[in-house]
C-alpha cells in the first residue's frame, strides 16, 4: 500500500501527484494473487496463479530489481537524473514483497494444500511417509537425483560455490559427529528441478493421491549425502540475476552479434535478489550473506517451497470442477469458411476478438497468401512467435513459391532475443528477406501485408492487431486484430514497412506511429475534449491498455479532468495516475481486471463530439512506448465494428466480479456490485461473441 510520503515523494518535476510504476505494478500482481486467495476460483486454476504471481515476480527482480541496483550504485551525478530515491524504494517495494509472501504462504499452506485433501490429494512431507514411500524416495533419489545434487561445504573466505540463477538450492544446517565444539557446519545442496519433475507421484493403495516434492526428496536423503554430521535442519535458497543485456545498440557494432555475446552472460549476471526460508536462524541467514557478500536490500524471506512457478506443472488431477468450463474458440467464419478469402476483406473489414474467436482466420490470412499465385508480396513483423508455428511455416512456404517475403524481427524482444535470432536465420536460409532491429528503438508493432495483383491493378490487404504473431498467446491473451483493404490504412502500412526497410521517413495521416505522430496526435485528441469540455460539450475518454506511466500523459489527463472530461480507464498492469484525486482527477475512474484470460488489448476511444473516434494499438502509455518505440495505433472506420468495439467496452466497465478499483491506496478493492446481476466480463465477452456468430452463420446460410 502506499503511503502519504511516498506520494509526496513521487511528484514529478511539473508537480503531478502520480504512483511509482514499481509500486504500481506490485499491487497489480497482488491482483494476481488475488485469483490464487480466491475460494471460487477453481482449485487448479488457484494454483497457476500462483505460479503467474511467482513468475511474474522473478522477472520484476530480474529486470526491474536490477535497474534499481545499478542506480544504487552509481555515481551522485547519475543519481540526480532519476526522479527517485533507489535505496527508499528498494526499501518500500522489499517491504510489499514481504507482505504478499506472507499472504502466498499461508494461502498455499492453508486454502491449498487443504483443498487438495477435499479431492483426496495429499502433498506430503518427509515425516508424512510411510515405509513403503520412504523406499521410493530412497531409490529415486539414488537412481535419477543424485548425479544432480553437487553438496559442497561453505567455508567463509574461502569456499563460496557459484549459484545458477533462479535455481534451487538447499542449506544444510548441521554439526560434525567427531567435533568436541558444537560448532555449525554450513553445506548447499541442488535441488534439481531444472533436470526433474518438481512433483513426484508416490505408491499409494488407500484411495488416496499422494504427491511429495523435489525440495523433501532432498531433504530426506541429505544425512545420506553427509554421513558424518548431525543433520539438524535445512532451508531452501535461490538467486536472481540481472537479465538486462546492457547492449549500446545506438553505437557503431553488428547488434546481432552483441546479443549473441550477450545472452551467454545473461545467467551469470549480479545478484538482484537472494530469497531464503524465513524460518532460516538469523546466524545461519548472516553466514550466508558473509559468504555470498549480499547486503540486508539482496534479501528476501519467503516461505519453505521457492520458485513457485513450478506450480505451473503441478499435476492434472482429472477431477471435476477443479479446472475452468472450457470455452473454446469460436470460429469467425466469414473468413475460416469463405473459399474467397481476400474478396471478403476488400468487401469490408473484419475484426476478430482472441481469444473468444479462433486465430485460424490470421494463420489463413498468412497460408492463403503463400498460395495464392496473384499474391506477389508478403511483409510481417514479428516481436514474439511460437516454437511451433503455423505462420513461420506458412512465410516459408511463400518464399518456395517464388514470392517476396520480408519479414522484420525484433531481436531485443526481451527474454526473446534467443527464439528469435534462431527463427532470423532459418528464414534467412530458406530465403527470407530479414530485417532487425533498428538502432536505439524497438519495433513493437504488428503488422502483416499482402500485395496481390488483380486483373488490371495492384491490391494490398492488411492484417493489423493489439497483440503478437503467436498462436499460443492467442488462446490466452486478449487482443483485437483488423483485417482490413481500406486504402487508407494498407496504403500507411506499406510505408511503414519501407520505412523498416530503408528507413526513410514517411508521413501519417490515418495510422499513428511511434517516433512520427503517435504521441503528438494522442495529446492533440485530449486537447480537443479538453476545448469541448470548456465550451460546454460533452466530451469523454476511454482508454483500455496495459499500463499508463508517462508523465505527459498523465499530466494531460489531469488537464483533461480538472476541465470537466470523463474520463474512464481500464488499466491490467501499471497505473501512476491516480483517480478520484481532489483537486487533480475527480472526472477520472479506473478498473484493472484481472481473469482467466491476460488483458493485452489497448483502445482509445474519444468522444469527438459525438462523432467518436477509435483507435486500436500496439503502444501502452508508457515513455518507452511512445517514445522508444516503433508502435502503431491504427483507426477502425466501419461504424459496425465502432458499436462492436464500444460493446465489448461496456461489458468490461460494467464488471462487478473481476474489476478491482485502481485507487491512491493501492489496495486493489473489487468494484461493487450495484446490481442483483452479476457480470464477469471475460464471460460475458464470450458468449456475446457466441451469439453474434451464431447470428452470422445464420445469414450467410440464409
């Protein structure tokens, strides 16, 4: 929760009262945590949202932590450009963490450990085993773990052993059996679930599904691996490292060759944080911290188990209502049953909503044009792709067919550098025309065109979304994605794409782009409301993305507000405006939902007067967004899909079940059910898609 001095310590420069994006992004992976704690959501379901919780949080540390760190200790001159003090919000975001560890211990040890024996699961510990589990553990140990183990004594000054990043290790708190002393011994033992299952079945015969975990096999077998010491406890341990790569991609080099350089040293890099039992001794916790030099801002207490996104593979208990009612993707048919697929594009644009439609209609878009023998050119950008993917596959299959693809892949994608290198230079072999990363920015836009010859011209067709080229994400991850001939739009796409390729600077005038006008159109639409509101208009804002942290932004919106717009936000992640603030944000209110499905999409709705513009994009309101970044917000013209849109808005702001209220405190309060109706918009948004091509199908049979 923030605090009054925290507040006041985080104006900016230009005196607006905004929320650390640090702070911010706690609270909304407390939102995650949310999910785990809450007793409807079903049991499995639970227990990934702990792991999303963990996982989300190991690469807060990894890369968050570790720019924190680096500020920390660098020198008074590059101190004074942040807008922060490191050491107090290393302090605040260590005592949040703290807090919500707490919380996940005792929601994993209280709600779900005893849900799971309502199931007849047991998840037992070493003295829970009986003898014939006892047997198993031992020779599983001995046959698959213990050439993993690697148990090395710690000697202060003289023997500190290198641990691997984020991976498990246990501490050994123990006496020597010879010793007149009652002197401790200190050892580290691997816990090897980088090799093996975290989870193991054991032999059970009373009914009863019984589970132990990698870190007690360890456990039970540690006087095994130390026969001549007394064993009086252990404890479970772990370091992150930084994973920033740190490459000065604006200077002269071959960028693609520093990230290669780069990613070797990603898992060696400084500690950002050590995490330890807390129910480690203080003696044994102050050794530790002298042998691996960490200072008391490195530490952090957690409960007996670390690396809870291992949950993520917590095994399928094929048990009823312990998993959410599937809900399939729903075709959208239009385009995954017309034998004329670009025909149906140029007759108008079609907008699908992943993952309640199907993705089959963009894999199409991609497989379609490597076939068609009137398609002469495909171009694509890609940020994130999948292993195993039906668009790669589909470029590739374009390039046999004698056509030009190109394709730009964003090489500093992060913890994507590595995939996508790999994919760079299997379509190179094939024949692909790559391209890579611009220097100093990203290219986050996404972005397919086609370019097709029809009797006597030339026709381009494009594929525009909020989300990645991804077939996996698609089933998980909330976005939009337009299919759309307007020459307007394809025209714009196009010159982006010759941008990419020669960067040459092009003009906008339908697209907003970042770098060009995607900023400076933006802040001319508030300032429209703005002038509305003051000559007595109605005038209003809806925006839905994933984060809003820039200053200008936010200082635009309180402008906005203090002038008498409405303003209404619906923000997943980060939120350094504050709504309901006195003085400064009284028109503005703010949701985050957080469900079954990741909210990714991003839409900005302005009133105009009645004659509302929309735009959908890639770009968060964030400094490096649109500053940093090659984005794309693109218009929806087709006053059909415009009600659509609005309609699955107002689902979303009308959520009394999964909205929480973005407040000052932080605290993540749900929104209150005004209604006897209950609307959980994630729900709702699927079976309003249902319905609507259920009464499509129904047209285009009749």
């Amino acid at each position: 929760m923030i605090t009054d001095t925290q507040l006041k310590l985080e104006k900016v420069e230009n005196n607006i009262p905004k929320v650390h994006r640090d702070i911010s992004w706690l609270s909304f992976n407390y939102r995650v945590l949310q999910e785990a704690k809450d007793p409807n959501v079903p049991l499995i379901e639970r227990i990934k949202f702990i792991a999303i919780y963990s996982s989300n949080l190991s690469e807060f540390f990894k890369v968050r932590i570790a720019s924190h760190r680096n500020v920390l200790n660098a020198s008074k001159k590059a101190k004074k450009e942040v807008d922060y003090e490191p050491k107090e919000l290393i302090k605040e975001i260590q005592s949040i963490i703290n807090q919500h560890q707490l919380e996940l211990s005792s929601i994993f040890e209280k709600d779900i450990v005893q849900e799971l024996r309502s199931h007849k699961v047991r998840l037992l510990r070493r003295l829970d085993l009986n003898e014939a589990q006892r047997e198993f553990v031992e020779s599983y140990f001995r046959n698959h773990m213990l050439p993993y183990v690697q148990p090395v004594l710690l000697v202060k000054h003289k023997i500190r052993p290198f641990l691997n990043n984020d991976e498990l290790y246990l501490t050994v708190w123990m006496t020597d059996k010879e010793a007149k002393a009652n002197e401790h011994t200190v050892a580290i033992v691997k816990i090897p679930s980088d090799h093996l299952s975290r989870f193991l079945a054991l032999p059970s015969n009373d009914g009863w599904h019984d589970f132990i975990m990698l870190d007690d096999i360890v456990r039970h077998n540690v006087s095994f691996m130390f026969p001549g010491y007394f064993i009086e406890d252990t404890f479970s341990i772990k370091l992150t490292r930084d994973a920033e790569l740190y490459i000065d991609d604006e200077f002269s080099g071959d960028l693609i060759e520093k990230i290669k350089k780069s990613l070797v040293k990603r898992d060696v890099g400084s500690a950002s944080r050590f995490v330890y039992d807390r129910e480690m001794p203080e003696s044994l916790l102050t050794f530790l911290m002298e042998v691996f030099e960490l200072e008391r801002y490195d530490i952090f207490p957690e409960g007996r188990y670390l690396n809870n996104f291992d949950l993520f593979k917590f095994p399928n208990l094929n048990k009823p209502k312990t998993e959410n009612e599937p809900l399939p993707p729903i075709p959208y048919t239009p385009l995954e049953k017309t034998l004329h697929f670009f025909k149906a594009i140029d007759e108008r644009d079609h907008l699908i909503h992943m993952p309640y439609h199907s993705y089959e209609s963009v894999m199409r878009f991609l497989e379609v044009a490597a076939r068609d023998p009137h398609v002469t050119h495909i171009k694509v950008t890609q940020y994130r792709v999948a292993k195993e993917s039906r668009i790669m596959n589909a470029l590739i299959d374009a390039v046999k067919a004698g056509k030009q693809v190109t394709v730009f892949i964003e090489v500093k994608a992060r913890f994507e550098e590595e995939a996508n290198l790999k994919w760079g230079e299997r379509l190179e072999k094939i024949g692909v025309n790559v391209k890579y990363s611009l220097p100093g920015i990203k290219v986050h836009s996404k972005l397919a065109l086609v370019r097709r010859k029809e009797e006597t011209k030339i026709k381009m067709y494009a594929y525009l979304s909020t989300g990645n080229f991804h077939e996996g994400t698609a089933k998980l991850y909330s976005d939009f994605g337009l299919f759309t001939a307007d020459d307007r739009i394809v025209k714009e796409v196009a010159r982006l794409f010759s941008y990419l390729e020669t960067v040459q600077a092009p003009d906008f005038e339908h697209l907003l782009v970042g770098q060009f006008n995607l900023r400076s159109k933006l802040v001319a639409f508030i300032d429209r409301e703005i002038e509305n509101a003051k000559q007595g208009k109605a005038a209003g804002i809806i925006l839905k993305m994933n984060s809003l942290q820039d200053d200008q932004m936010i200082a635009k919106l309180y402008e906005a507000s203090q002038a008498g717009v409405t303003i209404k936000l619906i923000i997943r992640g980060i939120c350094s405006l504050i709504p309901q603030l006195k003085n400064w944000s009284e028109n503005i209110e703010a949701i985050s939902i957080v469900d079954r499905f990741l909210e990714h999409a991003r839409v900005f709705i302005f009133h105009n007067n009645g004659d509302e513009q929309i735009y959908l994009s890639s770009a968060d309101w964030m400094t490096r967004n649109l500053s940093y970044r090659i984005e794309a917000a693109f218009p929806i013209y087709d006053e059909t899909l415009k009600k659509e849109i609005k309609e699955y808005i107002d689902i979303q702001l009308n959520d009394n079940t999964k909205a929480r209220i973005i407040n000052k405190e932080q605290s993540n309060p749900y929104k209150q059910n005004s209604t006897d109706i209950l609307i959980r918009s994630q729900v709702e948004t699927y079976y309003y898609v249902k319905r609507k091509m259920e009464a499509m199908s129904n047209e285009l049979t009749n």
